[in-house]
C-alpha cells in the first residue's frame, strides 16, 4: 500500500515537473539579443546556432555550422573580445516577433549599434535577422 502512494506521489510530481518545464517561455527577446551579441562577441559558434533560427543557419546543421564558421575565424582570433558590454537601447514586441536594437560598448572606446530581428518559434526567440546600424568612432590611440 505504502509503496503504490509514494510510487503515484512520484508519478504525479514528474507530470507537475514536465508541465512546468513545458509551460515555461524562456528568456525574453531582449535576453536573447544580447546573448547573441555576446556569441558573437566570443566567436561561439555553438551558442550563435542554438540562438539563431534557420535563416541565419545558411542552411546547415549543427556541426557543419560550427565547423565552417571556426574555419572561417582561423587566425582572427582578434576578432572576438572586442566587446565592454552589450545593452538594449531599443526594444519593441508584437505577437510572435520582436526587434531590438543593441548597443556594443568595444573596449577601445567605440561603439556599435546594431538590430536584431527575432520570432518566437517553438516556444522561445530566436535570432532571424541582424543588422548593422553604424558604429561610433573609436577615439585615437596615443
């Protein structure tokens, strides 16, 4: 007796457990946003794969993405870690899509702005779309 109630205790705690995790949305699309500028930031392809929706993928799984981009990035490891910090200067939500422009403090003083084109699909946000608005001069080196 004692064993089949704490079997179906067991039982109904997993199905509250998986309801749960169903039911959650995830991180928002300005969350998002700026994770995907951190990706990028940090020339982590996996991360950028798992962020981006298929329009960004150039129609490749997992792997092959990660691979074409790490060959591509070969000796410009330069490239990556140019950022400060990464903040949203605009943010606008509709049903299902999003658009957030972010701002990219670099470490040498300038700055990029930038807008990324999300869709919720799924259930989360992904990256569908991303623009580069212009950049802020960075200041003369002595």
């Amino acid at each position: 007796m004692v064993t089949a109630v704490v079997g179906v205790a067991i039982f109904v705690l997993i199905i509250a457990l998986v309801i749960a995790v169903a039911r959650d949305p995830g991180p928002p699309p300005d969350d998002v946003a700026v994770a995907y500028e951190r990706a990028w930031d940090g020339l982590d392809f996996d991360a950028l794969w798992t962020l981006s929706g298929d329009e960004l993928r150039d129609g490749m799984g997992r792997k092959p993405f990660i691979e074409a981009k790490r060959a591509a990035y070969v000796g410009q490891a330069d490239l990556g870690g140019l950022a400060a910090s990464v903040s949203v200067e605009r943010f606008e939500t509709g049903d299902q899509v999003a658009v957030v422009q972010t701002l990219v403090a670099l470490r040498n003083g300038g700055a990029a702005h930038n807008e990324l084109q999300l869709e919720q699909r799924a259930g989360r946000w992904v990256v569908v779309a991303y623009r580069l608005l212009g950049s802020d001069a960075s200041p003369a080196s002595p």
